[in-house]
C-alpha cells in the first residue's frame, strides 16, 4: 500500500514528507552539490510538489491518512481484546453504507487511480499498446482505466499493467530531470519513466517535440483524481483542438485543458484545506505543536501558489537549472523541503522562510513513523521498521535511543521503552501501546 517514487536507490514517499537521495554527500546546501547529485535530488523534489500541489497527490494523502486513523480507531474501541487482526481490511472496519462517508469506495479507487506497480522495471521495450475499458471496482460500480501492454526485452515476456498516477508522476519527474540534465544522469528504464512517451507517439506524437508542453499536460492530468485516464484524454484533445508549437501561451494551455478535463472533485484550495485537517488529527498534543505549524505553512503557502500561478512547474523548468534558478530558490525558500536523506542516513530539511521551531521536539521523521504504522496495519506479515538505518544514525546523537531485535520483528513494542523511537512514539500517542497484531497466516 506505501507506494515509493523512485530511481534507482533515491525515492519520495508520498503522504509522508520524505524523501533519499542516495549519494555519500552533505546536501544541506543545493549551492554546493554536483550536477549530477543536484539532478536526483530535482527529481525527486518534483516529486514532493506532486504530492503537496496536486489533486492527485492530496487525494491519495487524504485516503491514506482515512485508512490510518480508522485503524487506529477501531483499535483502540476494542479495549477487552489487546490483539487485532492484520492486514486490516478497511471495509470490515467502516460502514460502506453511509450517504456523507465517500472513504471505502475512495480507499477501493485509489488502487485504480494509483495503477500498477512501477516495480519490477523494463528496461528496454517493444510493441507498446493501450486500450481504454471499464473497470468494476464495487459491486455494480465501473470506472474507465487504461490498461498498457508492451514486451519486454530482457525478460522475453508480455507485461499487462494498469497506467496510472504512478507512472504520470514518475513520466513528469523524468521529463523535468531530462530538460536541465540530460546527458549528465543515466538513462533510466523506459518502463516506468518513459510511458508518458509511448502513449504520446501513439496518440499524438508532434507533441513530443516539445517537452514543456508534455511536462504541463502530466501536470494538468494530475489535477484530477484519474490521472492515468486524464493523460490519455487530454493528448486526444490538445491533438484535435489545440495546436503544439513553439507560440503556445502556456497559461492559455492550463486554463483551455484544465476547463476540458475538470471532474466533479473540490477546488484544490478545499480539499487542501481538507487534508490539512486531516493530517492534524495524528497529533493531538501540544508536544507535536511545531509539526502542525509547519504543515499549516507548507499547506497554506503551495495552496497560494497554486491557485495563483497554476502553470508554476512549468515556470521551473523555464528559469534554468536549480542552481542558478531564482524562481526554484524562491520555491524552496518559501516552501521548504521535506525531510531529505542522504546514502548515509544524514538528514536534513529546509524549513520555510519565517518558520523557526521552538521546540527540540520538531523532527519532521514523524511522518516516516506513521508510514511505517501504515505498514504495520496493511501488511501480511511483520517486517523490519524502515527506520531502522534512520534511527542508527540518529544513535549519535541521541545515545539513549535503543535498536534492538523488536526494529527487525515487531515495531510496535518500541512504545513500551523508555526512550521512545518515532514509531513508539506514535503508537504511544495513539494509545496503542498495549495492542499488537496478530498476522494471519
């Protein structure tokens, strides 16, 4: 269920603010970093703006955090049975039934508007096709997917897969890698990162002479909560009403594909809104107060930008490199960074201008806890914490802080110790502390 954008070893987690750039070098200045080191970590902070200014990226948080806390909710109810059941199925939990809680049928649709795993990857491909065809993804209920088939070369097999809001982040985020740094980091494989491409050659294949303009319409379709079917849409469309050429005012663009391709979803700036309430229910205590004004700023600031210059991602990659990017430093510097790693576990983030933590509990690696609590919830079977290389490094500076054998077989028992990890600590604070799962063989 925690689907991780990535290439090669970096990623982005989405709905929990984090993010690795695998390279053994300090990145708490961009000024200072390699091209190709600056490159990755492009990338992958692409993938962080899809996640806080997109439809997409806040209907999946707002799903996520649904599924979470209903967890932790019904939980915590049972109070005579210290063991629940994992995974935890969110329809034996909700009512599906209720004509104002929509949170089912969107946990149901996310698998939908998510689409197939970007893993295993394809190198190199041959005879790419897609088809539009109805999906039934409730009882009774049908939805449109695009369903994607290719052979793959090194493996000598046919993949069928679904196309979805995956392979749009990871074919945007490529594409915005590729125009300042192409020739400097390695080709990457052509499934997943190339997709966006293939549908293009088939569907309308002038546009992919200009790459601005494909970088926008990946954009545009992740302002919806579809953005595999909305891509397919609007190539149709800007193929048979508007024209891709050197003249085009990309503002016009926005306004005449967005007009095109709007659903029944709210406005960007309620359903921010919405989601920010949302993640501030997991801290219901002054100790988190920090995190929550962070979020708040973060929230309130991308909503601004957003709303106000919907094109801004295409204004990135127009004003240059990163490093010499004025509107990027501004982006950053008003926005920040999630919590960034580095190939040795070194974290670092860049807070928002005019956010100054007042307390030494700010520590942005929360989130990594609670998508580590999503793992707990969602999984068939108990794993390692993926904190674990996290909090060795953490260790130097907090000698007090326990790894042990419960990191690799059962996080959860972290929130009986006294020093509390990330993990134990949100257990703890959700009042879990007593409950532990019970995995069904």
């Amino acid at each position: 269920m925690q689907e991780k954008l990535e290439l090669g070893q970096c990623y982005y987690r989405p709905s929990f603010f984090n993010m690795k750039v695998d390279v053994l070098i300090e990145l708490h200045d961009l000024k200072e970093i390699p091209d190709g080191t600056l490159g990755l970590y492009f990338h992958e902070y692409i993938h962080y703006l899809q996640d806080i200014s997109t439809i997409y990226g806040l209907m999946n948080m707002s799903t996520i955090n649904y599924y979470i806390q209903s967890c932790a909710h019904n939980i915590f109810q049972n109070k005579e049975v210290k063991e629940f059941e994992a995974p935890i199925l969110l329809e034996n939990i909700r009512p599906s039934n209720s004509s104002t809680d929509y949170g089912v049928s969107n946990f149901h649709l996310r698998k939908v508007y998510v689409g197939s795993s970007i893993n295993p990857k394809s190198r190199a491909i041959e005879n790419f096709d897609y088809a539009i065809n109805s999906f039934e993804f409730e009882a009774g209920k049908f939805i449109d997917i695009v369903n994607i088939s290719f052979y793959d070369i090194d493996l000598a097999k046919i993949k069928n897969l679904e196309f979805g809001g995956v392979h749009v982040c990871e074919g945007m985020a490529y594409l915005c890698e590729q125009y300042h740094y192409k020739g400097i980091l390695n080709v990457a494989p052509t499934y997943p990162y190339l997709i966006v491409q293939k549908l293009a050659e088939k569907i309308f294949p002038e546009i992919l002479e200009f790459p601005i303009l494909m970088v926008a319409l990946c954009d545009i379709a992740l302002m919806t909560y579809h953005p595999g079917l909305s891509y397919v849409r609007l190539l149709g469309y800007v193929k048979e009403e508007l024209k891709a050429d050197d003249d085009y005012n990309i503002d016009k663009f926005y306004v005449d594909c967005m007009a095109f391709i709007k659903g029944s979803h709210p406005d960007f700036s309620v359903l921010s809104e919405i989601v920010k309430q949302q993640i501030s229910k997991n801290f219901n205590a002054n100790y988190y107060e920090n995190i929550q004004e962070w979020i708040d700023l973060v929230f309130e600031r991308i909503t601004k930008l957003r709303t106000e210059i919907p094109s801004f991602m295409i204004d990135i990659l127009r004003y240059g490199k990163p490093r010499s990017n004025i509107l990027f430093g501004a982006i950053l510097n008003q926005v920040g960074s999630p919590l960034v790693l580095d190939g040795d576990y070194n974290g670092t983030i860049s807070l928002p201008k005019g956010f100054e933590p007042s307390s030494v509990n700010f520590n942005p690696g929360i989130f990594m806890a609670i998508g580590q609590i999503l793992k707990i919830f969602s999984s068939k079977a108990p794993s390692a914490c993926d904190l674990k290389q996290y909090c060795v490094k953490s260790k130097e500076t907090d000698p007090n802080l326990k790894i042990d054998e419960n990191c690799d077989t059962a996080p959860w028992r972290k929130a009986k110790e006294d020093n509390l990890c990330p993990v134990g600590q949100i257990w703890h604070h959700w009042a879990l502390k007593d409950y532990s799962p019970n995995y069904k063989s």
